[in-house]
C-alpha cells in the first residue's frame, strides 16, 4: 500500500460531528452531549443516535478504513462526507472547503468534481453498456462522447474488463459488474473514492481478488479512499488507517497494526482477538533494533569486539551493508584451530540468512523457529534495519 501524505494538512477533517435520527433532532441532542448512551435516547425520546461527537481526520493519498458491526454507523458517516445525509451538528472540511456551507449548486459541483462512490450493489445502470456505464459521470459532466469513450476503455482495461466494453451488466459476473463500478468511479478522475462495503456481495475468492486489485491500483493513483466495510481481516489488509466504531461512537483509530498490537479498549481487545495475526503483521511490525553489530575486518578483531560484549552472536556490516550473522563460537574455533588472528572474515564465516520487513509473520516463521539466534531483518538497499527472535514472534502471536 501507498504511504499517506501525513506531512500536509489533512484533506478531510471531521470535527464533533453528530447525527440523531428522529423527528425533532435538535431537541435531543443535548441528550447525547450530556452522555445519554445510544440506547437511553432511544427509550426517552424515541430518536436513534446515528453518529456521536466523531472527530477524525483523512489524510490525501490514504486508505482510510472506517469498520464496525451493523448499526454502528460507518455507512451514515460515509454518506456525510458528501452530504447524502445531511448532519444534526458538527463540521466537515474538505480540502478546506466547508461542505456545510455549499448551496444546492455548489453541493452538486462538488459531488462531481471531488468525490466518487462506488456502491455494495454496484449501481449499474441495466440498459447502459458496460462501456457507457463506466463513461456515465463523465456524460453528467459534458465531456464529448468520444473522449469520454476513450478514457473509458482505458479504465476498463486497467480493471482487467478490455473487450467487455458492449457487453451489459446482466452478462456480466459480480466480481465484473464490481470492475465496471470501480472503472466508474475512477474515470470521473475524483480525487476521493468512497466505497460502501464495496466487495460484501462478492464470493470470498473475487472478493480477494477485488482486494488485490485495489492495492495494486492505489500503489499507481495515490486516491484517498474511504472503504467501509464489517470484515476486520478485510480493513487490516486494505487500510492505512482504521477508524473502528461502536454505536455510533469512535472508539479507536490507528494503523492495523496499532489497532492489533495496542487496543485501546476491552472491547477493541476482544475484536481483535480472533485474527490471523501471522497474516496481518509484517516483520517490520514486531522486529527491535539489532544490538549487536559487528564493523570488524579481521577474526581476531572480530572476536574481541564479541567477547567484550557478551555477545554470542553479532551482525557484520560494513560501507557495503550487512555482510551476514556471525557466531563466537566460530571465530573461537577458527583461533584455536590456527593462527588466524589478521585473517580477514570471509564468507565462510558468515550466515547469510535474513528476511525483509515487508515480510509477513506467516512467511518467516519456519525459519524464525529454526534458528537458536535472531533472523536479522535486511532491506532491499542492504540495510541492517532490525532482528526478529523466536521470543519475540511467540509474545505476538500467542494469544492471551
């Protein structure tokens, strides 16, 4: 995934944002500001809290997950980000823009220009052709037919939809009618996409490979997206970010890995729980900072270097990078053995194994628990970035 711009100023900020659901809205919310919980509003007043003092910020170029159990409000919160729904209190910035204070014509230009959703369903339109229906928001923005059509062929074949363009969605399967509404959306070259449990109605292996295809996508367009969805290994795999909800309240945001590894709560806690942690965590997650290095040239002087250290094993680098793991115990045998002290440190005396920090858990696991010492963590530029430990691999997957 694409690393959000977190140096800029947030292209969306939500600020104390409430939502009641009910005839009088505003004679109840003062309810819900004094900490009547959801349930308690309902039973005096007969008015649903949707949304409770949410406060977030969306970050541009992110995938910005917002999940939770049905009913806790993650598509109503979705829906307010254009104003399909239209907030009890609170504010919404846009890219600076006061959503709340665009008139009707001005709402529309927005929805238009800024955002695209793409939809559970996905909201073909049944009599349009594949093609047509990918170049729709383009046609509400009176783009000439024949540049519209051209763009359109290029996002359906970036899709993996090329020679579908005059077939019609009844023709086509759920993961390819998913395809046409992504192509949608991204055709009208909106630079937010909200997608609204887009790959719930899909079966488990299209929905991987919708999943995929967002990824890889994202790693070449750097949208911000906001992708609702209540599948927790779906939003760990997908988010850069992730907004957790509970009743209409913001319980927890953090990257995945925040969220798994520091839960704010009991209730994230048990959410939590039951994930595959091997799948969803990567080295770089769980590694510590390497200890033991080594910038030594010869045996002798390398063995000094260890022994002054207590250190049964260490990690040699030099202007090159790392050069591989060294046990004491091999330059103990090499000294004893001849009179080796000015040698240099060949790679005999090296162990090359490592593994990256983008590595998930479950790929270096047999070799983690096949060796008695640290696997040292090395980058693609040849850089001793960390270590992982057969301790430190049991502490994050055990379960307590």
């Amino acid at each position: 995934m694409s690393a959000p711009d977190t140096q800029s100023e947030p292209l969306i900020k939500v600020e104390q944002l409430f939502k009641i659901f009910g005839s009088k809205p505003q004679n109840v919310i003062s309810l819900v500001k004094e900490g009547k919980s959801k349930e308690e509003v309902l039973a005096e007043t007969g008015h649903t809290v949707g949304l409770s003092n949410i406060n977030l910020e969306v970050q541009r170029g992110e995938i910005f997950v917002i999940m939770g159990l049905s009913g806790c409000g993650k598509s109503t919160l979705l829906r307010h980000f254009n104003r399909i729904i239209e907030p009890t209190d609170g504010k919404i910035l846009v890219d600076g823009i006061d959503v709340m204070e665009l008139n009707p014509q001005q709402l529309r230009d927005f929805r238009r220009q800024k955002m695209a959703m793409v939809f559970q369903h996905f909201g073909l339109l049944p009599h349009y052709s594949v093609i047509d229906n990918v170049a729709f928001g383009l046609k509400t923005k009176g783009v000439k037919k024949a540049e519209r059509l051209e763009k359109a062929k290029q996002w359906l074949a970036d899709v993996g939809l090329a020679g579908y363009e005059d077939q019609y969605p009844a023709q086509l399967s759920g993961g390819q009618q998913q395809r046409v509404g992504l192509a949608r959306a991204l055709c009208t070259d909106a630079e937010i996409l909200l997608m609204d449990e887009a790959f719930s109605a899909l079966d488990p292996l299209i929905r991987s490979e919708m999943q995929d295809q967002l990824i890889q996508l994202q790693e070449k367009l750097k949208k911000t997206i906001i992708f609702i969805t209540h599948d927790l290994d779906e939003s760990l795999r997908l988010g850069d970010r992730i907004a957790i909800l509970r009743d209409g309240e913001l319980v927890q945001v953090g990257t995945p890995q925040k969220i798994l590894l520091e839960p704010a709560n009991d209730y994230i806690e048990a959410f939590v729980r039951d994930v595959n942690r091997a799948r969803a965590l990567t080295v770089e997650n769980v590694m510590k900072p390497p200890v033991r290095r080594l910038t030594a040239e010869t045996i002798g002087e390398a063995y000094k270097q260890m022994k002054a250290s207590t250190s049964d094993y260490a990690y040699l680098e030099n202007d090159e990078g790392f050069q591989g793991s060294i046990l004491q115990a091999t330059l103990k045998k090499a000294l004893e053995q001849a009179p080796c002290e000015h040698a240099p440190i060949t790679e005999d005396f090296l162990q090359q194994e490592c593994c990256s920090p983008g590595a998930l858990l479950e790929e270096v696991i047999p070799n983690t628990l096949d060796n008695e010492y640290p696997l040292p963590v090395v980058n693609e530029k040849g850089e001793l970035k960390g270590e992982l430990s057969r301790q430190q691999l049991a502490e994050v997957l055990v379960q307590s």
